[in-house]
C-alpha cells in the first residue's frame, strides 16, 4: 500500500504573509513605539489565524504542521523571528521603544506567546485566541519599554 501525502507549501505561505506585512504595516501608519508593534504582530497573528489552507493542515496533521511551524530548525520560525527582530530594531532606532531586554530575546518571546496562542488548539485542546495573544504581548512591551511616552496634544 503507497501513500501519498501533500504538505501545503508553507514557506510559500509564510512568503506571502511577509508580503503582505507591507499592508498590515500601512493600519500602523501614524502609530510609533509598543502601539505600532502591537498593531502590526495583531496583524499577523490574525492574517495567519484566517489561512484556511495553513488552519487545515494543521487539523489533519498537527505533528507535522507544528514542526514545520515551530521547531528549531523551521524556516518559517527562523523567518518569523528575524522579522520579529526587525520591526523592534526599527522602533528602537527610531527612538520610539526602548525595552530592558534585547531584541533576539523579545522576539523570541513575542513568537512562542505567539504561537502558544494561534496553535491554541492543536497543542491545549483551547479555542484559538488572537486577542488574548495581543492583550498579553501589549502588556509584555510596555512592562519592558523604558522610552519615554510620546508628549500628549492639548
């Protein structure tokens, strides 16, 4: 007996999320520091937690799926965290986020809330929770941000 088993193209779909980031980035526009960080990591969780394909695969093989995903020497996790590192460094740069922890560290942080929240699921039998990964990852920021606040408009 053969089998015969199709993997979704997930670097494919990773790909196409991190182009799409440029749109998520846009309802950023006018946001600095732990909001637009918060906006934009909201923006992708959601984006991935609507992959039918990607929400799928995951139900049919979550083993598989999750490695794939999540594990140490995934290209979709490597990406995920190198991306991660970029939007911090560029609100660091910029001035508008300065948290007591380092990036590479934050980033992996940001991820594994991240994903604790979206394969809610498949690893903890829990419904899928964009908004509590949010809530949480908001809170995780701004408890770490030491730049100052933004000066208020009268």
């Amino acid at each position: 007996m053969s089998f015969t088993y199709v993997v979704p193209d997930i670097h494919g779909r990773f790909d196409l999320l991190c182009n799409g980031l440029a749109d998520i980035v846009s309802h950023a526009a006018g946001q600095t520091g732990t909001a637009r960080l918060v906006t934009v990591i909201g923006g992708v969780l959601r984006a991935i937690a609507r992959d039918r394909p990607l929400r799928a695969f995951l139900a049919s093989d979550p083993e598989t799926a999750l490695r794939l995903l999540t594990g140490r020497h995934s290209t979709v996790h490597r990406g995920t965290v190198r991306t991660l590192e970029q939007i911090i460094d560029a609100e660091r740069v910029g001035g508008t986020f300065d948290p007591s922890l380092d990036t590479a560290t934050l980033a992996y942080a940001i991820l594994r809330i991240s994903e604790g929240f979206l394969y809610a699921d498949v690893v903890a039998a829990r419904s899928v929770d964009i908004d509590r990964a949010v809530t949480v990852i908001d809170a995780l920021l701004r408890g770490l941000d030491r730049a100052p606040a933004p000066a208020s408009r009268c």
